[in-house]
C-alpha cells in the first residue's frame, strides 16, 4: 500500500529552469493538494484540486501551476525557478466527505540556485 | 482570513516530563481541528477534534479542544525520546478541505 508517493525527493535547480514534481495517491482519494513548507512558516497551500478536472488556488499560488487529469495524479509545475521557491513541498490527499484527515508524501526538498 | 496559532514553538524536556502543547485558532465555521505529528518527513496524523469529539486519547497521547476559548491542547505524558518532533495543528478553512496550519511547535527530548 503506497499511499501517497511524491518524486522526486531531491532536487537543485537553476534560476528560471523549469521542472516537474510528482505526486501520486493509490487510495482513490478525491482530494489532493500540494503545501510548502518553509522553517518557521509551517505549511501553506499552494494548490488543491477536489477531483479530476478540478483545480483551485490556495494561500501562496504565485509561480505555480497544477492540473488533474487523474484521480491518481497531480503534479506541481515550477515555470521558471526562482530562489524564493526553494522548500519542501508536500503532496497530500483526503477522501472529499465531509472532513477528513490528509495523508502526506514524503516530501520533495527544492533548492533554486 | 483563518488564523491558527501555536506554543510554545519550541521546547526542550527530559525523558519523562510531561508536556502541554498549545493551540488557539480564529475561523469562520469551525467543524474540526487536526494534530499532526512531523518527524523527518511527512506528517502524520494524530487526532481530530469535532463538536461531538471534543476529547482524543492514544497511548501516552491525548488531546481536548475548547471550543469556548477557541483553543485545543495536546498532552504527553512520561516523554520518550522518540516523541522528539514537530507538532502540527490545523484547521480546515470555508471550503472543507483546505487546511490553514499553525507553524508548528518543535518538541525535544531528551535522555
């Protein structure tokens, strides 16, 4: 059982490259978002999604974009990297009844040169 | 705006100790709080709280939401040093799902 799966785990990147992170749920959860988080700033929401073709912004959605073709997947898009985006970023999904807790991956920690 | 604030953000203990973690929050229709515990990576959850559950225990863990004083508190008593970690509270904003966090309290234990 997988859960949610975020790759990749590690990555540097330059000042305006672009790149990709993926986030993976096998529970069949409806719900799923994307945080970073950043050391004193807890986690903030970047992007939700609250099923397939369903995107939205969250708290800090500037640099970012997201899409949902899948119920399983929801990547992260970085256009073009700014040093400022270095954190780690989580991927997290719910089931979308009423409230329910978020399972989260493990992580991917963003360096920006 | 849906406000959570956590205390203390740091604090170091002795195994054994028994801690008070704190957690007040300002949100428009409350339904419920969530405690996550975050070690070297994801975080994972620990209780949620509702209107009808007010009151969560697990092991040496347990946790109680205020709903008067708008405030939730997490215990632990006779710390390990596994529990060294970083505690999170959230709470669910207007749209059900998106969670506004606290910036976490760092919990140390230790020998």
């Amino acid at each position: 059982n997988a859960g949610v799966t975020q790759t990749p785990k590690f990555q540097v990147l330059k000042t305006g490259q672009s790149m990709t992170l993926q986030c993976a749920q096998d529970m069949n959860h409806e719900y799923m978002s994307w945080y970073r988080q950043d050391p004193g700033m807890g986690l903030r929401l970047i992007h939700y999604s609250v099923g397939a073709g369903i995107t939205d912004q969250g708290e800090v959605p500037n640099g970012y974009n997201v899409s949902r073709s899948t119920t399983e997947d929801f990547p992260l898009r970085l256009l073009s990297a700014a040093p400022s985006q270095t954190s780690v970023y989580f991927c997290a999904s719910s089931y979308s009844s009423g409230v329910k807790p978020q399972h989260f991956g493990d992580g991917t920690r963003l360096s920006i040169l | 705006e849906d406000k959570v604030v956590q205390s203390p953000l740091s604090l170091v203990v002795h195994e054994g100790d028994t801690v008070t973690l704190n957690c007040s929050y300002e949100v428009t229709n409350f339904r419920s709080l969530l405690w996550y515990k975050q070690e070297k990576k994801a975080p994972t959850f620990l209780f949620m709280l509702t209107s009808s559950g007010i009151e969560k225990k697990s092991g040496r863990l347990s946790s109680i939401l205020d709903k008067k004083e708008l405030s939730s508190i997490l215990n632990i008593t006779a710390t390990q040093t596994g529990d060294s970690a970083i505690y999170l509270c959230a709470v669910p904003g207007a749209g059900s799902y998106q969670l506004t966090f606290g910036k976490g309290t760092k919990l140390s234990v230790i020998p």
